[in-house]
C-alpha cells in the first residue's frame, strides 16, 4: 500500500514538473522596451511618437504639412551613436489623430511640454524643422526652456514667415495668402510643387525621395494643414528670441527658397549663444540633400 502511495505521488510530482518546465520553456520574453507608440496629450487626442535608442534625448518636430516620419534618416544615426531619438507628430498631422479644433502654437507647445512629461524627459536637446522651428521656439518661450537644455532650428520659418514692419526679409502678403488659399481649393497640387521647391538644384533628391516625402504630407488633415499655416502667417516670434537663454544651433540651406537664408542670419543677430551652420548645397531639404552633414553635425552640437 505504501508502495503504491510512494509511486503515484512520485508521478504526480514527475507531471507536475514537466508541465512547469513546459511553462518555463514557453513563457515569451517581450522584445519590445515598453515605450508607447501613442501618447494622449488631452481626452480623445493621442499624438504618435517615434522613440528610438539610449543616451542623452534628442527631440524633434516636423515641418508643415509633413510628420515625425521626415526624420527616417536622422533615427537611423542617431540611435546608433548613444542617443535616444524621439520625434513628435503634431496633431492633425501624420499618424496622430486630427480633432476637429484649435491648431496653433500654443496648442502644439502644450501637446510637446505633455509628451514630454509623461516621458520624463530632461535634458534634452529640442530641434524643429521650418515650421516646426516655429514651434519649438515659441515652446521655448512659453515653457522656459522647460525639459530642454539645446535647442536646434532647421531651415526654420522664423522669427517671421510673412512681411511685416521692421521685417522686410518675409513673405509678400499676396503670397501668403494665396499658399494659404491653395491648401484650400488645390491641396494635392499644391503639395506636388514642393518636391522641385525643396531642393537646391534639379537632382539633389531622386524622384522616389521626392515621392516620398509627398505621401507624407498628404497624410496630414486638410483643415489642419489651411488652420497651421494661418497660424504661421499670424505669429511674430521676433520679441522671443532675446528671451532664449540655451545654446542654439541654427541649421540652414544658403540656397533655401522657402525660408530664405537670410532668416537664419536674422536669427543668429537676435539668439544669445548662437551658432549658424550653413548647408552649401542645400535648399530646404537640408536634412536629405545633405544628410551625412546634417546628422553629424546635430550628433556633435547633441553632445
């Protein structure tokens, strides 16, 4: 009798080792490192977020109407050099959602300072490209600099994107209003024309490169694409820049013809602590037309 206990305990205990080992052999490890894809900035709003690598965060915003998904080339580099790249789509705006409401720079700072406070984010390096240079100035201004010890403005559609007194180097009224008015009665048109505009000369980005960052903004909402714009053509950073107190470095194409060189020049007078680093061969594409400098340069300004 005892023999027969002795023996069916013995199996049980032999079952039930095997079905733990079995567990053990099965249980997943998660490949992923826990960082959400999509993070809720305010009830019902979720902006998408790349957020890729270790190190010191580089934190980027895109330009008009394009999304975090421009900056392909710079994660690639940039999280394999000791740096945790995190780029920003604003809302209505690529992958993000697209609410019907307000889109303007107060908006798009609060969306950045929520991100970054969910994220823990500190000491980070801000860079914006054309309006989204715009964009982390005026975050600069509003917050003090709030999270973020650098900042870096590529191509940047500031201190002002139109004409106005004091400020001869904008846009004509006429032409500003008229763009704007494009986003409205002839969006896709409108957006094919920037492949040729971007670049400094014919060639410098190949037709698929140029299709490419087309399919990008197309993504964007067309009421937020008219409603971001508008809000370009009303702000006036010039009274912020004397406020920044963070070193900046100003990326800039010498033959950009949708931010004109001479912004960056105006800029670099009125930042304390600036540096301007002029892109040769570049148009406004700086980031593409001459990659490998630009992602070297913003790793040493980074550093």
């Amino acid at each position: 009798m005892k023999k027969s206990i002795l023996s069916i305990a013995f199996l049980v205990s032999l079952f039930t080792n095997n079905l733990m080992g079995q567990n053990t052999l099965s249980k997943r490890v998660p490949a992923s490192a826990g960082r959400a894809e999509y993070i809720e900035v305010e009830k019902g709003v979720k902006l998408h977020v790349t957020d890729l690598g270790e190190g010191r965060p580089i934190v980027l915003i895109h330009g008009w109407p394009l999304s975090n998904a421009m900056y392909e080339y710079q994660y690639q580099y940039l999280s394999r050099k000791g740096f945790r790249v995190i780029g920003i789509t604003l809302r209505g705006f690529g992958k993000s959602d697209k609410p019907y409401g307000k889109y303007d720079f107060d908006v798009f700072s609060d969306d950045i300072k929520v991100v970054l406070e969910k994220l823990k984010i500190e000491n980070a390096v801000l860079g914006g490209f054309s309006m989204g240079g715009a964009v982390v100035i005026h975050y600069i201004n509003k917050y003090n600099s709030a999270h973020i010890s650098k900042l870096a403005l590529f191509g940047a559609a500031a201190p002002s994107w139109k004409q106005r007194e004091g400020f001869p180097y904008g846009i004509p009224d006429d032409v500003v209003n008229g763009l704007i008015k494009s986003t409205m009665t002839s969006r896709q048109d409108l957006i094919a024309s920037f492949g040729a505009g971007f670049q400094a000369k014919p060639g410098n980005l190949s037709k698929n490169m140029e299709k490419w960052l087309e399919d990008i903004n197309l993504e964007a909402s067309p009421y937020a694409t008219t409603e971001a714009i508008t809000a370009l053509r009303d702000l006036d950073l010039r009274p912020a820049l004397a406020k920044i107190n963070i070193p900046v470095a100003i990326f800039h194409g010498v033959h950009d013809q949708s931010c004109p060189f001479v912004w960056a020049e105006q800029l670099q007078k009125d930042i304390k602590n600036a540096s301007l680093i002029r892109f040769e061969n570049s148009g406004h594409a700086l980031f593409v037309e001459e990659m490998e400098k630009f992602n070297i340069e913003l790793e040493k300004f980074a550093k």
